[in-house]
C-alpha cells in the first residue's frame, strides 16, 4: 500500500494541545506503545524537551542533535529522547494502548536502542526489511523517500503494511514507517492508526510532513 499524502484536514485536539500531555496518554500507555526496548532505553538516557517555535512546537533531543515539528493538534510527550506524538479526535480518547477511532500514534526511535535482528541492519533498506519481517501480515515495496536538503539526511526509504493490534476485538493496525541515515546514526519514524480508519489520508499528511521538519540544532 503506498502512503497518501493528501485528505481533509485533522480536526483540532481541543484541550491536548500542551508540551507534554500525559493526562490521556500516561506512562502505561507508552510502555505498551512504544516497544519496550525504547523505553528502557530512554528511562536511562535524557529526555526530550518541547520548545516553542514561530506558530508551532518542536521537539528537540539534546542527545541525537535534532528536532522535529509537533504535528498542530497532536500531543506530545518527552519521556524519551525522541518524539511520542499522539492524537485523538475531541470524541475520542486512549484507553490502555488501544489507538481509538481516527487517531494515531507516531513514533520515533534511533537505531542504537535496538536489539534482536534489528539491531544487525547497517542501512535503511535493511532495517526496513526486518521491521516488516517482525510486524508485517504480508509483504509490501519498500521505496526511497525524500528528505529536505536542510535535513541533513543522507539517505530514507519507506514502507507502509497491515499488521495485527492484539486487541480484544482483533483489530488491524496500519503502519507507515520511514527509515533514514543522519551523521551515521540510523532513525526510524512509524505511523500507527486502525486499518481503514477514513482519517487515514490525512494522518498520513501529517506524518510525512512531521517526519521532513526532521532538522539537525545546528540548522534550525
């Protein structure tokens, strides 16, 4: 499935739209999120910070030397050093790791917090190949992505797959993820929402667009 890039606009997360919304998105939620790996690596390493910028919000890690747009609506959490951003609709809410109707969770990690046989992969192409060997239900294309210049990327693929929830009602997910090189070290982002979900398009929007406001401290 090739991402979409384009469909109607996210409606605003009234209420949620702070530095660091842990109300609706706790602690619990995120270690059940995000893979445990991540978090255990975080806990024991800085955290991120949020910092106003212009209109908008950036997340900044001190410890990657990077920041990235908040998407306008999302929350945001800085229990790691890199970005959790979640989102809802105002009718909706998180209960546990449950993704409810017409939201989504975006990730990032870097590849050093890694292990098993993802941390064998030395490229982008090759990371992407054995996340979607790990989560994937099937098979799709991985193809190049392109970053900004200003990025400092050197080189991104992308891939987007169904995959299991394990959810009492045996939901499918729908995962988006983008995998890069930055000063020799390997990042990855994912888009995770509910299969079919018809805020898909522009969930998709928001991701690409998050994921290319990727830009090293020293360039912003």
């Amino acid at each position: 499935m090739r991402p979409v890039a384009l469909g109607r606009s996210l409606p605003p997360l009234t209420g949620r739209d702070h530095a660091s919304d842990m109300g609706s998105f706790d602690r619990a939620t995120i270690a059940k999120t995000v893979p445990l790996i991540i978090l255990l690596a975080g806990l024991a390493a800085s955290k991120g910070r949020i910092e106003l910028r212009g209109q908008g919000r950036e997340f900044v890690s001190d410890r990657y030397g990077f920041s990235m747009a908040v998407p306008p609506g999302w929350g945001a959490s800085v229990e790691l050093d890199t970005p959790v951003f979640f989102y809802a609709p105002n009718s909706e809410k998180f209960v546990q790791a449950e993704i409810p109707k017409g939201g989504a969770v975006l990730t990032t990690e870097c590849h050093d917090t890694t292990s098993g046989l993802a941390r064998s992969a030395t490229t982008p192409e090759a990371w992407a190949r054995v996340d979607m060997r790990i989560s994937a239900s099937g098979v799709s294309p991985i193809e190049s992505f392109q970053f900004p210049p200003e990025s400092g990327v050197s080189h991104a693929v992308i891939s987007s797959y169904n995959k299991p929830a394990f959810s009492p009602d045996q939901r499918v997910q729908h995962s988006v993820a983008i995998f890069w090189q930055f000063r020799e070290k390997l990042f990855a982002a994912h888009l995770d929402y509910n299969a079919s979900d018809r805020n898909g398009p522009a969930l998709q929007r928001a991701f690409l667009r998050t994921v290319r406001s990727f830009r090293p401290l020293d360039r912003r």
